[in-house]
C-alpha cells in the first residue's frame, strides 16, 4: 500500500530543503535534477509544495527542477510573482518551463504575462482562469473576508488541522479506493507541519486578492503559441462552465488540452497519469 508521507520523508533525504535570502525576504526552496538542462518551476495550489514530490523525482531525469515556499511578506499577485523572478535570478536561472496546478496555475499565467522573457513554456492543470464564476463568487466575500481570517488565526493549528483534515475526503470521492488511502495519507503529511496554518491563511489571502485581478486575453500569451499544455480533470471541484472559459483562452493558441482522469488531487494520487501527457509536452518545449 502506499503511503505518502513515508514517500515524502525519503523525498527529503534525496532533496533537502535550502534557505535563500531574496532582497532581505528569506524562503525554503528545493533545487535539484539533471545539471545544465532546462528548469521546471512548480507553482502548487493552497501552498501544498508537497504536491510536486512525484513530478520532481519523475523530471529530475531529465530536467532540473525548483519548488519553493511562497514568501510570506505580501498577499498581492504581481508582488509574489516578481519575488519568483527575484529568486529565479538570485539562482541563476534565465529561464523556466512553467508547471502550476489548482491557484498555482492561475500564478503560472501571471507569471507567464508578467516575465514573458523568462518562459519558454507552460503546463497548467487542475485549475482555472480569472474570467471564471469561481474569482466571482470571490468578489462577493468582501465583507466576510476580514472576518473568516480573524477566524482563522484564532483557530489552534491543530483544530485547523483536523478540519483539513475532515475536509479532505470530499476532494478524494471520484477517486478509486487505493487512491483516496493514498490522497488520505497526503494530506495527513501535510496537516502533521502545524506550521501549515500560518500556510494556509497565507494562500487563502492571496486567492481572496485575485478577485481584481484584470482578465487575461490570449494576446497576453502569443509568444508560446503551441508551448501550452492544458490538462483538465474529468470530476475537478471547477465547474464545467469555467473549465471550458480556460479551454476557451488557450484553444486559440494551439494548445495541448487534454482531459485527465481523476478530480482536484488527481494530479497527486495519479501522478504517473497526468506524468504521461506532460513528458510529450515538456520535450517539446
């Protein structure tokens, strides 16, 4: 049977995680894989950097890889996005292959608009874009907004935790039996870090800060014409109005769309799936 946080603790072993010090900002990353070829930047969603565990151990083959701690310092989109472009510098890192999944896809297409000179591709999955009823439905939260962090922060990291955790079977139901033991066992990893609270908040205002956020038009993306990959889940928590609004976007462009099997965390309990439709892809690139 598998088990995640076994498979993340060897993960550890092989790839520790480093500190840097961005413009007095200082964040954990993890940098590893095949010296000399080209680098794979993870943006995961809900900063679970957990995620990528099996993308990175699957493309250190062939590629590098960096998967990073979002900083803390601000919840404005283009502030963490050129924070990334900082860090990218500061390791020496002219230019990446763009994988973002749940909100991490959404901050790939901003990175991908804002630093067009450092992108020489992107594969998003699991994820949306801003011209959807989800940042919508967002919008309407201003009020409530405020209130629900206060909530937050005054919650224990353990009873934050556990409501994660109780929370975590809905993301797992389209999934097989084997699957939802596995996803189980992820998202018990991540609940163990009660640091995660602290995490979590932090991912939940930068979501809110997306409400008004411009939309993206597809001449925003022109420059990687047929270097997009779009992988979308047959039973993700999205609607399928806004699915097709992203499909829609990057159609034009000559993207790769593709349907995969499984719902929100499909990527990460059929990571070999999805793994599959992005190695074509990525040597493309």
């Amino acid at each position: 049977m598998r088990d995640f946080r076994t498979e993340y603790k060897a993960f550890l072993q092989q790839y520790p995680f480093q500190t840097i010090d961005v413009n007095g900002v200082k964040v954990r990353y993890q940098y590893g894989g095949k010296e000399g070829a080209p680098v794979v930047l993870f943006l995961h969603g809900l900063e679970m950097h957990e995620m990528w565990m099996k993308y990175a151990l699957h493309l250190s083959e062939n590629y590098r890889f960096l998967n990073y701690e979002y900083p803390m310092h601000t919840i404005v989109a283009d502030e963490q996005i050129d924070f990334t472009k900082a860090l990218l510098q500061e390791l020496a890192i002219d230019q990446v292959i763009l994988l973002g999944a749940s909100d991490g896809g959404v901050y790939a297409q901003i990175f991908a608009k804002r630093h067009p000179e450092m992108v020489r591709g992107m594969c998003i999955t699991t994820t949306l874009t801003l011209d959807s009823d989800y940042i919508r439905n967002i919008q309407k939260e201003r009020f409530t907004e405020p209130f629900t962090v206060a909530m937050l922060k005054l919650l224990p990291a353990k009873m934050e935790m556990k409501m994660l955790l109780k929370k975590s079977p809905g993301f797992l139901a389209c999934e097989s039996p084997e699957n939802q033991e596995y996803g189980r066992t992820f998202y018990e990893t991540v609940a163990s870090d009660l640091e995660y609270k602290q995490r979590f908040i932090h991912s939940y205002e930068c979501v809110y800060m997306l409400k008004d956020y411009p939309y993206f038009q597809q001449k925003d993306f022109e420059y990687l014409r047929g270097k997009i990959q779009v992988l979308i889940p047959d039973d993700d928590i999205f609607k399928k109005e806004d699915q097709q609004i992203l499909e829609t976007l990057f159609k034009g462009l000559d993207a790769d769309i593709l349907h995969v099997p499984g719902g929100h965390v499909g990527m990460i309990v059929q990571a070999e799936e999805y793994l599959k439709r992005i190695d074509p892809f990525l040597a493309r690139c």
